[in-house]
C-alpha cells in the first residue's frame, strides 16, 4: 500500500533567492548560488534511498561508495535542472557547508546560510521517520581540565575555533520544534586517509617552506579518525541513532601535534620548525596558531556502544608513514 514517506525533490532555479543550500557550488555568495526546495510526495520507491549533501567532498566521496556496498540507494544533490529527480528517502547525510577554511573570514558570515540548509531539508521531512544527520566538530567542547577524554556532554568551548556549533544547536532543535529526528556527528579535528584532508595540506605546506610547523613543542593530543570510519559512523547514525543525539567521530585521542607533524615531516624529507603562539598566530593568524596548538580529546565509545559503530582503519602515523600518504609524498617531490 502507497504510504506518505518523505521524498526530496530539488528543484533548482538559477535566480537571486532568500534560501539557499551550500553545496553545490561551495563558496558561491548567496545571490549567485542555487536555490533547493524540498517537499513531500506520497510515492513509493523501492529500496533504502539515502539524500546526500557534500557527496564531491572529501568525506562524502567515501560516505557514497560505503553506503553503496551496503545496498543504499544513494542520491545526492543536482547541479542542472535536467538531472533533478523525485527521491523517496529513508535518510539524509547532511555534509556540506557554505564555510571554506582558509577562504571564508568568519564562520557567522554562513551561519544563515547552513541554517537556511537545514529548513529546507526541515521541510522535506517534518513529521517523519526519516533520519537526519548533521555535521559539526569535536573542537566545540573545552579540553577537560584535567587532561581526560571528553565525551559529547561535555561543557562548549567559550571561545571555539569557530562558531559552527550554533547551526548544530539549531538543527537538533528541530527535533522539537518540527518533529524532524535530527542528529549530529561530530568530526575530529584529523580526518584522515585515502591522501586527503588536512595531512596532505600539511604536507603540500611543506613543500612549500621547507619544514613543516609545530607550536610550543606539539604536546597538545588530539582526536584523529580514518575517513572510512567517519563515513561507516554516518551510516550507523542514520541508521541506529536516536533524535536529538551527537555522536562522535573518534579513533584515537592520544596521539600528539609533534607526532602528527614529526610524521608528516619524515615522509617529506623536511624538518619540524617548532614556533611559540604568538609568532605563529602573527605569520599565519590566529585561527591556524590555535588549531595547531588546541588539546582535544573527544572519546568515541558513545557511538561505539549506541550505534555498534567498529573502528577498522590503521592509525593516523602508521597511514602518514605507511599509507596513502606515502604516495601522496612522491607526487609532491616531482
């Protein structure tokens, strides 16, 4: 019998609007970018259609081929009316943001933006069982005081990083407020693995000076994840997780910036050029010097014992050494 499940029809309209969704074209203003309305249809489509956004970036590039081999049917967001298509879904990925590291000035420049991303998906499911997962960070929470894990409870940072925490508050208050089953993973800081991400821009850094930076001697531990395994967690989420709840994303906590970077450097041919704060943060500002010196130990076992979630790719300094970075290295040396 037909039912009323949430389906997800983009229809994109190349004019100035009000709402946009980030990720199509990332870092667009939002009077050149696209518009994306979603609305609900009373089909029914076969098979178990996952909706994603920020499919081409690093994370949702491995999130795709994950869901595939576990007989997702997947779908992602269009760039042409002509590829526009009705999608019946049982879940949606939530990945992209209008937010550039290095690009955009200040995270509250696309707060409204993200935020506007949120209503229209809001729109597509209220109401349902549909699940949607969201994306934020585990730089949020303030490093316990005592040097312990923190887990998804813990107190914000009073002056994070960035701001992206607000559209995660307010994407898990639709709960609430639209009867949307929203939930949140947070990444760590390292993201790593198939040669992406923030190693290999550490390692395309070095290149370029000659050494690679480490601040205050890189005692700071931080949260590290292989990107298979953020992908499976999406999954899992989406799956098992409960509305209103965070989860995060987390390998390991133990490892260190001068372990990271000593890794990196290594497999480079460089040196590590240890630096204070402040001379970091006035070469290169403020943003770069506190990531590169922020302790954060985010511990994963909620999403371990609530959502089964395995943790099965190798280390971040075995996969920089013996991994895809080793290969990513010889590119660089061309």
């Amino acid at each position: 019998m037909p039912s009323l499940d949430p389906v997800i029809s983009p229809t994109i309209a190349n004019q100035k609007a009000k709402k946009v969704v980030p990720g199509i074209e990332p870092g667009l203003l939002e009077s050149e970018s696209r518009v994306i309305t979603i609305t609900l249809h009373n089909l029914v489509v076969k098979g178990t259609n996952i909706f994603l956004t920020g499919g081409s970036g690093f994370i949702g590039s491995v999130v795709i081929p994950t869901a595939i081999a576990r007989n997702y049917i997947v779908h992602a967001l269009s760039r042409t009316p002509a590829t526009d298509e009705k999608i019946q879904v049982d879940a949606v990925v939530h990945l992209a943001t209008a937010y550039e590291f290095g690009k955009t000035a200040s995270y509250d420049d696309v707060i409204p933006v993200d935020i506007a991303a949120l209503d229209a998906i809001a729109d597509g499911v209220a109401g349902t069982e549909t699940s949607v997962v969201t994306t934020s960070g585990t730089l949020v929470v303030a490093a316990d005081p005592r040097g312990e894990e923190t887990d998804e409870s813990a107190a914000e940072d009073p002056e994070p990083l960035n701001t992206r925490v607000k559209v995660e508050k307010y994407g898990l208050s639709l709960v609430e407020t639209r009867g949307v089953k929203v939930m949140s993973v947070r990444l760590a800081p390292y993201v790593y693995g198939r040669g992406g991400s923030g190693v290999r821009r550490w390692m395309e850094l070095a290149k370029m000076v000659g050494s690679v930076i480490c601040v205050d001697g890189g005692v700071n531990r931080t949260t590290t994840v292989h990107v298979d395994d953020a992908a499976e967690l999406y999954l899992k989420a989406a799956e098992r997780g409960r509305a209103g709840e965070v989860y995060n994303a987390s390998r390991d906590t133990k490892v260190t910036a001068k372990e990271i970077f000593g890794a990196v450097a290594e497999i480079m041919g460089v040196e590590v050029t240890d630096m204070d704060f402040e001379t970091v943060k006035d070469r290169f500002g403020v943003v770069l010097a506190r990531f590169l010196n922020v302790e954060n130990r985010a511990s994963g076992a909620k999403a371990r014992t609530e959502l089964g979630w395995e943790i099965k790719g190798q280390g971040i300094l075995k996969e920089i050494r013996e991994g895809s970075y080793r290969q990513v290295a010889e590119e660089l040396r061309k």
